[in-house]
C-alpha cells in the first residue's frame, strides 16, 4: 500500500473514469479525510492476520492517485516485479523503483526480475496492471475488458511476457460507458468470482466469460450494474493468518443482497473498510488500493 502526500480528483483521469466525482478543489480537509481512511484500512486488514507493507510514493511530486500503486506494479511467485504502462502522464510519475528495494532490503522479498513494460507508452500502448489485467493465478488466465487504460496489444504483450492466456472482451455501464478498469467489473478469487455480467453487451462474449470464470468450479457470484457501480466488483482476496480474507469497502459490502454475502462468507472472511471519500473522489476502490506481493522471500528455493 502507498500512503498518499495528497489526494483530490485527477483531472487527467476524469476523461476515462466515470467511476470518479468531477474535479474539485484539493486541500487538507480531503486529505486528512483520505488518510484517515488509508490507515484505517491498512490496521484493519493487519488485525484480519494480513501481512500489510506500507510505503511513501516519490517525492517532490503531485501524484493525487497514488494510493492505486496496483496499476504500476504487480509481482510475482517466480521472483519477476511487472512495471505497467499508464495513459495518465500525472500517473506514470507513480512508478518508483525504490519500492523495489526496500521490498528487498527492508522486508526480505527475492526480486530476480524486473519486467518494465513503460516503453509501451511511446507508442501509445497503455495496460494499467491489475486494474486492466485480472490475474486468475491458479489457471493462468488474464481478464481483460477493452478501454482507453486496457490497449489489446498492450494486454497482449503483457500476457506473452507473464505466460497467461488472455481473454479480453469488451464492457460498458449503464449509459455505455466503456469500463475504465476490469476490476470494477470483476474480482476473481481462489475459489469465488464476482462479476457484473451484464456489462457485457455481446451474448457470445457474456456466455464465454461465465464459462471460464466456472470451467474448473469456481463459485460465480453475479452482480448487477447498479453493484458494480458501488463498487461490488472492487474487491480482493488476500491471505489471513486465519485462512483466505476478502478486502472489500463498507460501500460495497452494504450493497451485496444477504444471499450473496453469505455466498462469500462461504469461502472468505470479509474485512470492510470505509473509504468512502477515496472511492468517491478518485473512483477506485479498495482492491485499486492493494498490490499483491507474491514475490518469494530472499533464501527461498527458486
């Protein structure tokens, strides 16, 4: 997790997120309240068991959004840490190479790769990490919906350099809108998936990604268009002492049915968290918040 120094609405985000409230004044008031939220998340998920790491972005610069470092940065069990390319020029100043070693030098993870794929960017090729690519780790598989931050060449030069298949479809909200991250649409766990199939207006691409999402009997909880707008999507599973956790926001978690809260109980404790004013004025949500280490740690066999 990247403690922010400011936060307000990114204006150079606004154009491709429809998730996000109009640009308004920044200022102390909002970032207290943003910070407040962070840290409260971060204890809540140390006190579920969670292993939680949390670091300052770079100095010196304005970076509003940089509380999302899972669209920069995703790691991996072989030793490899990915660099994303970002459409946002304010965004890409996000990717901080002394993330990298002070994972390594002040948290013992084994770093024996770095895959930098921010060249993409010059020729406009963006795919913004685990918000562009839904990683199912277990099959191997990268979920992807098409938008101005998810380029398909992109997602596919991403995928041949990972080893995953890639299966991109395209998704839009209830006024069409394509949707800016795939993981507002889609969460996918070890042994449960949430996803707004409706968001799929092609039927062959709508039955296609229900097949995969239970082809090896992974439970598919299905949301609708107003859930998704609340974020029911934007959640992850990550590793509790007690067994698997599901990170999701009070926002979230309140617009789940009883039926499929239990559903979810079934195969993960539930941490929510309130991050009503991050969700709000940013337009990404507790899962955007999280970058996953699955980096092995240093004198591990490789």
């Amino acid at each position: 997790m990247i403690r922010p120094r400011c936060f307000y609405s990114n204006p150079q985000t606004a154009s491709s997120n429809a998730f996000q409230a109009p640009a308004g004044a920044a200022g102390p008031t909002l970032l207290a309240r943003a910070l407040a939220e962070f840290d409260a998340a971060a204890e809540a998920l140390r006190t579920a068991g969670v292993e939680v790491v949390v670091m300052p972005p770079p100095e010196g610069q304005d970076l509003p959004d940089a509380l999302f470092p899972n669209n920069w940065l995703s790691t991996h069990a072989d030793g490899t840490a990915v660099l994303y390319p970002m459409l946002a020029a304010n965004r890409r100043a996000e990717r901080s190479p002394a993330v990298l070693e002070r994972l390594q030098a002040e948290h013992g993870f084994r770093l024996d790769r770095t895959l930098d794929l921010s060249p993409l960017e010059a020729r406009g090729l963006v795919v913004e990490g685990t918000g562009s690519l839904v990683l199912d780790r277990r099959t191997r598989v990268a979920y992807a919906c098409r938008s101005p931050r998810s380029h398909p060449q992109a997602i596919a030069h991403a995928c041949e350099a990972l080893g995953y298949r890639a299966r991109v479809f395209s998704a839009s909200d209830a006024r069409g809108r394509p949707i800016y991250h795939t993981n507002v649409m889609l969460s996918v766990g070890s042994r449960v998936a949430v996803v707004c199939l409706d968001s799929l207006r092609d039927p062959g691409e709508r039955a296609g990604l229900r097949e995969a999402l239970e082809a090896d009997g992974t439970a598919v909880v299905e949301i609708d268009a107003s859930q998704m707008a609340s974020l029911c999507a934007n959640v992850l599973e990550l590793v509790g002492t007690g067994g698997p956790v599901l990170a999701v926001s009070t926002r979230a978690w309140g617009a789940f049915t009883p039926a499929q809260r239990q559903r979810l109980e079934r195969h993960a404790q539930p941490v929510t968290v309130n991050i009503d004013t991050i969700e709000h004025h940013a337009g990404g949500g507790v899962r955007c918040m999280l970058a996953e280490l699955h980096l092995p740690r240093a004198g591990a066999a490789g």
